[in-house]
C-alpha cells in the first residue's frame, strides 16, 4: 500500500486531488479500515486527504509548524527514512497509529506520504489482543528523535520476566514484541507459537 503510493507520486508528480482520491482509495478501501486517512504532503504541508470530506480542513497545514507534529516532519524530511509514532492522539479524536515515509522526485526531497491507522483496529488485526488474557505483552520502539524505549501497547504494569522477544520490522522502525505467559513459566503457552 504504503509504497505503491510512493511509487505512484515519484512517477506522476504533478496530479489533481481527484485523481490523487482515485489512487488513494483503493488503497484505502483494502485496508479493512485499519487505515482512517491517507495524507500527502508537498514538503511539510498536507496539500491531498483521502477520504476527502473526512479530512479537507487538514489541507493547506504546514506540520512543520505544529508543535506535536514538529520533529516527525523535519526527521523525515532531513533523514529521507521513514518514522513511525505509537500511539498518537488524533486531531480529529482517538488513538492512531502514524508512519510518515519521505517521498522522493527525481532524487530530491518532494514530501511526504502520511499513513494513519487505527490504533485498536491494527492491534486487532495482528491477533496480539487475541493473546491478552493469558499472557503479558508488551509491543515497544526506539524512538529515533530522543533515543527513548517507547511503549507501543502493553497489557500489563509489572517487567516482564525471561520473556520470549520476536523482532518486528515496520517500514524504518524496529519494534520489539516481549511476551510471556501471565502465571509464569510453569507449562504450555500459545506464545510458543509467535
């Protein structure tokens, strides 16, 4: 999705709204609205929305100037690497799920293509809440832009002990899934299964 997108844009640079919405739909539509809205931005302002009518007063922000959205734009834009935030209040409410990928014209910076997911609706679909009731979980990132451990979703307060760690790769961003089961090791867990 995310990279047809791209490629998309880096060959037909010069398109209309409408039919930027041709292309974004499908995208959209295929993503079992896991996705809320899909932006472009032509340096560091949203400049094209899908859906449209959900998200036409977004057009014409400069996320460079906005204090949340900041260090996002301007990482993006200056490391031409993708970033991922999690979880992020919304403008338009909830819980969303962020990945932000630079897009780049005939080798030089153009802007950026903006993925929101669903936060609930994507933790979903990768079956860990399926997991939750027998087992502590725990879905973390490096933040690239202050080094910190971040907390994607947990279930649970407590360190976990000795737990399984799968590596999980999402676009530029390594994330670490820790899980063990709730009472401990003391016998068979579907985490054996990851």
């Amino acid at each position: 999705g995310l990279k047809g997108l791209i490629s998309y844009v880096e060959l037909h640079p010069d398109f209309t709204q409408k039919e930027y919405e041709a292309f974004a739909k499908g995208l959209y539509e295929s993503q079992d609205h896991i996705v809320t809205n899909i932006a472009l931005l032509k340096d560091t302002t949203i400049t094209y929305v899908y859906p449209y009518n959900l998200n036409r007063l977004a057009i014409g922000r400069d996320l460079a100037l906005e204090e949340g959205q900041r260090n996002f734009i301007r990482y993006t834009k200056n490391t031409r690497k993708s970033i991922m935030d999690a979880p992020v209040e919304l403008i338009q409410g909830g819980e969303g799920i962020v990945v932000r990928s630079p897009l780049i014209v005939e080798g030089e910076y153009w802007g950026q293509v903006s993925f929101v997911f669903d936060y609930y609706a994507a933790l979903e679909t990768t079956g860990m809440l399926d997991l939750d009731e027998e087992n502590r979980i725990q879905l973390t990132f490096i933040n690239p832009l202050n080094g910190k451990l971040k907390t994607v979703w947990a279930n649970h307060e407590e360190p976990l002990t000795d737990p399984v760690i799968k590596s999980i790769r999402l676009y530029d961003t390594s994330m670490k899934l820790y899980g063990m089961p709730r009472e401990g090791w003391n016998g068979f867990s579907d985490l054996f299964y990851f």
